[in-house]
C-alpha cells in the first residue's frame, strides 16, 4: 500500500479570535485615543508656555513632535506589525501612549512633558499605522466601508473631545497637567478592550517544523498557487478562522 502523501499540518493551523463586534468596540475604544495627545494641547498652550517660560517654538513642538513621529515611524511599524503580528503591535502602542500620557502628570518639569509627548507619539505612530490595515483584513469587505466610518468618527470623535475639555478640565484639577494627564483614562480604556484581541490572536499551538517561506505581512495576499491564508493579526495563521 504506498504510504500517504504528506500534508502541511499549517493549513490546519486555527486562531480564536473575538466576535466581530467586540472587535469593532476594541477599534473605537483605541482609535479614539489617536488625536487627543496633540489636540488637548493648543488650548492650554499659552499656560504652559507661561508657566515653563518657554518659547513659541518649544510650545510647538508639543503638537509637532507627535506628528513628526507619525511620519518617520511608518516604515517602523509595518516592520513591527511583520515582526510581532499587527494586534499585538498595537497593544504595546497603547500600552505607550498611556504611558507618555500619564508622564504629563510631571508636565511642571520640561523633561517630562516631552519624554511623555515623545512616548506617546509612538504608540500613535504605531497604532496609527496598523489600524487601518487590520480595518481592511479583520472585517468582511461588505463591512469595511462601514467599520472604516467608524473608525474615523472615533479618531475625530476624541481629537474634538479632547480640544474641547482641556480648558474645563484644567479648572477641574487646578493645573494644565492634571487636564492633559487625565486623558491617560481612555489610553487605559483603549488599552484594555484591545486585550482580547491581542490574546486571541496568538496562535499558541507548538510550531511544526517543515522547510521555511517566506513570512507574510499581516493580511497580505498569499502566493499564487498557495492555499494558506494569514491571519490579519498574526502572521502565519490561517484566516479560515474569520469563517468559523
């Protein structure tokens, strides 16, 4: 009797992931997160610069340096995302820009008002990369336009949230940084409802040797000819398990 022809044991490779809606939660909860570091400053610029002495251009670069954090990290964070697996990467991203946000506590030493600007443009820099693909590979096309929509609510949602309530919030704490640290709240929030994600993202099946290939980018197309799929969050997993 000849013997069976092998398999590869990946195509049977399987990653529990959350249900669509709580994934569609975890993606408001971190994008609402990605403007508030940078729009909660310009209302309470003339405060801070008055209280730390320093000059419109030092001022500036409490709104500018986040931004410029976006634009050199990109290449960085898809490298992170192809590294690590995109959800995660956006987990330690949040995990930093509470960080960075809660270091404005300290914001009455200049050091600690841009180490945590610093940090927090980071996470942003990095989830800020990542979301919109994971948009476009986690959710069925029929659902991306929508879940797309809701994404650039939430993001715009706490960019205007966060404009509007530093000037309130700092008479609320009797000083700028307990107004611009208090939002270190919803990173926390963000940084929790993408738990679950990250989790079940991870394939923790032991690895099956067999000849190596090349890894691909999450939610990358496969190799023609190829019938595994990856996962949008993690790479090497099978995306058989969106269909249950």
């Amino acid at each position: 009797m000849p013997a069976p022809a092998p398999t590869d044991d990946r195509t049977s490779d399987k990653v529990t992931l959350p249900p669509i809606w709580l994934m569609a939660f975890s993606l408001v909860a971190v994008s609402a997160n990605l403007r508030v570091a940078i729009a909660s400053v310009p209302p309470l610029a003339k405060t801070i610069a008055a209280d730390l002495d320093l000059s419109h251009a030092w001022i500036g670069a409490v709104t500018t340096l986040p931004v410029l954090c976006m634009g050199l990290m990109a290449p960085a964070a898809q490298r992170m995302g192809a590294r690590l697996g995109a959800a995660v990467s956006v987990q330690i991203a949040m995990i930093a820009l509470f960080v960075g946000v809660l270091l404005r506590w300290w914001g009455d030493q200049v050091w600690a008002l841009y180490a945590g600007t610093l940090v927090a443009g980071l996470g942003m820099a990095v989830a800020g990369t990542l979301l919109p693909r994971l948009v476009k590979s986690a959710f069925p096309p029929e659902r991306t336009g929508a879940v797309t929509g809701l994404y650039m609510f939430a993001l715009m949602g706490g960019a205007a949230a966060s404009s509007a309530l530093s000037v309130p919030l700092a008479a609320r704490f009797g000083s700028w940084q307990g107004s611009l640290a208090s939002w270190s709240v919803l990173a926390a929030v963000g940084a929790l409802a993408w738990v679950p994600v990250a989790l079940d993202s991870r394939d923790t099946r032991p690895p099956t040797p067999m000849r190596p290939r090349p890894m691909d980018f999450p939610g990358d197309t496969p190799l023609r000819g190829s019938s595994r799929h990856t996962s949008p969050f993690s790479p090497g997993s099978s995306t058989r398990a969106w269909r249950g």
